[in-house]
C-alpha cells in the first residue's frame, strides 16, 4: 500500500492561491507536485520543461515550494505548493 496523499487548495498560481499536498512523506509529497503540473500542463518533456525550485517560508512560517517550468510555447509558469504537511520528513 502506497503513502496517501490529498491535493486541495487552490490552481496554485499564487502563494495565496496554492496547492495544499497533504502527505507524511517527503518523496511522496514531491512526485505529487509533479503529478499535480502534469496534469495542468500535459507530458514532462513535450508540453514543459522543468527551470527551477524553490523552498521558501513565508512570513507567516508556512513552507512552500514555488516550482517553475517552461512551457512548449517557450512561456514560464510557476507553481506553488503548501508544503507544511511533509516539509523536513524523509
């Protein structure tokens, strides 16, 4: 039986409006970050490519990851994910 993770939240274009992964581990809390962009996006590799991510606390001591892509159109978009749930667990 796999670790259980729930997606709620928001699209997560915006901190405000962030995907909440809800998980108790790390690696599974991850891959669903990049399951959630597949899903918005389509395939890793045709419809976008991955730039950059970033781990950051706000200013209110909530973890998120911000993670950026390029799309096939050569635009950028960033995703941001409320990562309190797993955020230092293995």
């Amino acid at each position: 039986m796999g670790t259980r993770v729930i997606i709620s939240g928001g699209p997560g274009d915006t901190v405000e409006n962030a995907v909440v992964v809800t998980t108790d581990s790390s690696k599974a809390g991850v891959e669903a970050e990049y399951v959630y962009i597949e899903r918005a996006c389509g395939e890793r590799g045709a419809a976008w490519n991955f730039l950059s991510q970033t781990q950051f606390t706000s200013e209110d001591g909530r973890n998120y990851d911000e993670i950026t892509v390029r799309l096939a159109d050569g635009t950028t978009r960033s995703f941001y994910f409320a990562i309190d749930s797993f955020f230092g667990r293995p």
